[in-house]
C-alpha cells in the first residue's frame, strides 16, 4: 500500500536525515510548483523547487522572486490583481 503524502514525506526526510518539513512549507512549494507550472512548462515546476532548496534562499522568498518573475513574464499582476 502507498503511503499518503504526509507518510512519505516523513519516512523521506528521516532517510535523508532532514529535518521535518512543515505543513507551511509543504503549502508554499506547492505554490512555488504551481507558479512556475503556469509561467511555463509543468516540468519546470520540481526543478524551481530544486533549484530553491539548492540555492538556500528561504521558501516564502522564492515564493516571491517566483512570482516577480511569473508576473513580469506573464504580465499578470498575479494574486494582488483584485487589490
């Protein structure tokens, strides 16, 4: 039997001796997954992630600089269109 997503995400961080991720994290990499997702292929969306943890910049802030970018390539003003 497979394991839910909060199951495998558990069992892969203790195999690779990582802390935990939170419930917060899991919400803005998804995010982050979904903003590059929509800004060009769907297979950039793990890389973006990748690329994000590899660089040490903290998730809420790639969250950011992922969607300057989506809206400067996309001319969208993105989620604070309807402020």
């Amino acid at each position: 039997m497979a394991l839910d997503t909060r199951g495998w995400l558990d069992r892969f961080t203790t195999a690779l001796g990582a802390q935990p991720i939170t419930d917060e994290e899991v919400e803005n990499l998804l995010a982050l997954a979904g903003i590059a997702a929509h800004a060009s292929e769907r297979k950039a969306a793990p890389v973006t992630c990748y690329l994000a943890a590899r660089s040490g910049v903290p998730i809420p802030d790639a969250l950011a600089i992922a969607q300057q970018l989506a809206d400067e390539i996309t001319g969208s003003g993105g989620p604070h269109d309807a402020d």
